[in-house]
C-alpha cells in the first residue's frame, strides 16, 4: 500500500491527512473531499478511508453509457 499526504483546508485551519491505500479517482486536488480517522494530534489526522466528494452533475460510468 501506498501512503499518501495531503492538506484538507477551510481557508482558516489547515489539517495534514495521513493515508495508507488507494484513493478514489475522483480525488483531485482543489475538490472536496472526506477523511475519516483519528486524530494524531491537533494538525494530524490519520485516516482509514478517503472518499471524494462530485459535484450534482456527476453520473456513474454506467449510466451515462444509458443515455
């Protein structure tokens, strides 16, 4: 497995992620994203699962072959 750091932001307070595994494609940096973890520390997060977050628009791969 991979380990991976990133920067989540809110413009405000920044938080360093931690991840050991694959991401998921959508997961590109300037989009929204969530971690899920635990806490190293007040700056460090230690996450088990990453999941990206799409915009309203998005359409799985197998629906837009439907169209």
């Amino acid at each position: 497995r991979d380990e991976i750091h990133f920067t989540i932001t809110d413009n405000k307070n920044d938080l360093i992620v931690i991840f050991k595994g694959s991401v998921p494609n959508l997961f590109v940096e300037g989009k929204g994203a969530i971690a899920e973890g635990k806490l190293s520390d007040k700056k460090i997060l230690l996450a088990e699962r990453i999941l990206a977050k799409h915009d309203e628009n998005y359409m799985p791969p197998d629906k837009t072959k439907e169209k």
